[in-house]
C-alpha cells in the first residue's frame, strides 16, 4: 500500500509539472502572437489587397498572390474572373449560394478576409439591393462604389437594413466625386456608416493636394485606395503607381495624418504597373508601410 501511494505521490507531482509546463508554453506562444501583430495592425490599420491591382489574373491566383505578399484582406473588383472550377464565372450578387460559400472558404484557407467589392458603379436602383445582399452573404465590411446622387436615400435605408458601410470612390474628372466637397455635400447628414474610399493618387492626379483632403474628410474615411506616384513626365499621359515613398505623395505624411485622426480601417494596395509582375514592387511598398508604421506609431 505504501508502495502504491508513493507511485500515485509521484504521479501526482509529474502532473503538476507538466501542467506548469504547458501553462508556460501557452503564455510563450500568446506573447509571440503579440509581438508578430505590426504596430499597425495595433492601431486598426488593416493592410490588403484591391483585385485590380491582379486583373491579369483570375481570382483565385489573385487570392494565391495576396496570400504570398502575407496579406489578410482584398478588396475584389465587380467582373473579376474567377478562374479555378468556376472557369469564367466573375465576381458578383449574380453568384449562386454554394460558389459564395466556396469562395469564401476558399479565401479563408488562405488566412484572407474579402473585406470589401468595388468600385461599384450601377446603372439602376434596383441593382442596390442585390448588392447588399451579396455582400452581406461574403461577410463583408463595406461597398467601395460611386452612388448616382438620386439612389443617395435608398443607399442610406440599405446601409441601415444591412449594417454594410458604403465607401465611396474618387475617380478622376468627370467623376462625380472627384473632389471631396461633392461627397461631404451628399453625405454630411447622413449615418456616419456612409464615408469615404479615398483614392490618394486620383486626387493628386488631378491636381488636388492628397494630405489637405485627408484633413477635409476627418471622421469620413472609411477605406483608402492607398498608393504612391511618379512625378509627371512631359507627354506621358499619366503619373504611373511607384513603390511607396519613391514617389511624390508622401507616404509618410499622409500615416502621420490618418495616425493624427485616429483612423481606423482597410488600406487597399492598388498597384497599376508593372501589371505582368507586380508583386516584388507591391513586397516593397509593404515593407516600407510596416517600417514607416514602426516609426510613426
């Protein structure tokens, strides 16, 4: 019997040391989770991907694409070819209820959330609500789109029947929302779930200083189409992307902005260059956001 309660003492201590050991590995591996978490993504700046940027390529390599740049989010362009089992099916609310679920799953087994679809631009009221619906069924976060200024109460009741944000894009003249004034003027009284995509090269394209305007939409930026410029070149027609701070937006200035505000939300990198192989560019433009975050935040 003594023999026997020594063996069960024992036992009992092993246990006891092995669970302490277990408890300090557990802690080890939650500190580790931590410290890889970028400052940025610390201060709820979530870094991803606009399809476009892969046009070139169907969804699915755009999703493989994302995944090896060590993304987490895309935003996914309207008509984006599928690819893989779907062949030429696009990307939209015309999508069966199984391929939605396969893509998310899809997108899922590669740590990627699709976040967002845009631009979304309609050619009829009665395309909205499809467009909520899907997105809803995607688990997205918001619609990057450029409402028609008449569909502006029906886009506020389904912001608030979904509790879908509706971005809003910026594209050059003659875009309605080229500046930033035409969107305040349109959205200033309404629900604060209705702000802004803003794209910093088409402001500084047309001529509009990128930082000031960051500063004018202050608590309405949902989503940035983020990116850096060339400076303009006689008879070139226009300022091509370039890797982040090699160009003339200062990318720095405008981190230190949004850090200013407190902003919170989805940087979409929209690279549109070197389309064939974009991808060590759109590494370098990472790099530089993560070490530029670094230091700033």
């Amino acid at each position: 019997m003594q023999e026997n309660g020594g063996f069960f003492s024992t036992l009992f201590d092993m246990i006891k040391n092995c669970t302490k050991v277990l408890l300090i590995i557990a802690c080890f591996l939650i500190a580790l989770t931590m410290q890889a978490q970028t400052k940025a993504e610390k201060q709820g700046w979530r870094l991803g991907m606009q399809s476009y940027s892969f046009h070139l390529f169907t969804l699915t390599e755009a999703l493989d694409k994302t995944q090896e740049l060590g993304l987490k989010y895309i935003e996914v362009f309207p008509g984006h070819k599928l690819g893989g089992k779907w062949g030429d099916q696009v990307f939209g609310p015309q999508l069966d209820n199984q391929t939605r679920q396969e893509l998310k799953s899809l997108a899922d087994s590669k740590g990627i959330k699709i976040v967002s679809m845009g631009v979304v631009v309609t050619n009829s009221p009665d395309e909205w609500e499809p467009l909520f619906s899907f997105a809803k069924d995607m688990g997205m976060d918001y619609i990057s789109c450029e409402p028609a200024i008449a569909d502006w109460n029906l886009v506020e009741k389904l912001v608030n029947k979904y509790g879908i944000k509706i971005s809003v894009h910026n594209h050059p003249q003659p875009s309605t929302y080229w500046k930033p004034e035409n969107l305040l003027k349109e959205i200033s009284n309404r629900s604060k779930m209705i702000g802004s995509s803003a794209d910093v090269g088409h402001w500084r394209r047309d001529g509009l200083n990128q930082i000031d305007y960051l500063k004018k939409l202050e608590g309405r930026i949902i989503s940035l189409h983020f990116k850096d410029i060339a400076p303009k070149e006689e008879g070139v027609k226009e300022q091509h992307d370039v890797i982040w701070g090699k160009g003339i937006l200062d990318v720095k200035g405008m981190l230190q902005e949004l850090k200013r505000q407190n902003f919170k939300g989805v940087f979409c990198i929209e690279y549109e260059y070197n389309w064939d192989n974009s991808v060590p560019d759109i590494k370098e433009c990472i790099k530089y956001f993560n070490q530029t975050a670094d230091r700033i935040l």
